[in-house]
C-alpha cells in the first residue's frame, strides 16, 4: 500500500469516525430526559461533561479497535 493510499484511507476513517462519534452524541441525546446541550451550556454541569467524555472515549476505542483490530 502506498503513501496516498494510506493516507486517504486515514482520511477517511477519520470522517468515519467523527461521523459515529457524532451519531453516538445524538443517541446519547435522544435517551437522556434532559437536555445534555443546556446542562453542558447554560448550566455549565461538570458531570455531565465528564459522563460526556467517558462516551467519546468509550466510542472512540470501539471504533479504533474496529478499523484496527488486534
């Protein structure tokens, strides 16, 4: 595999990513009885940032252990 090839392959998980990263928050979203954009916002509400992380974490492995397993 060449150079470019490798990099457009990079670029493109990466979009991949960020696209399942994004789909993950809006899930995430839909099943919390709260709105997690005012909580992080206006409220300013560690924890939920801090749970908001540990998501983005958490699917970030997933997905770094799919495109790369082993």
């Amino acid at each position: 595999m060449g150079v470019g090839t490798g990099l457009i392959l990079s670029i493109v998980y990466g979009l991949i990513g960020i696209l399942l990263l994004m789909v993950g928050y809006k899930i995430f979203e839909w099943i919390t009885p709260f709105s997690v954009e005012d909580a992080l916002s206006k409220e300013q509400n560690r924890a939920v940032g801090i749970v908001v992380a540990g998501m983005f974490l958490a699917i970030g492995i997933v997905i770094a252990a799919a495109i790369f397993p082993g």
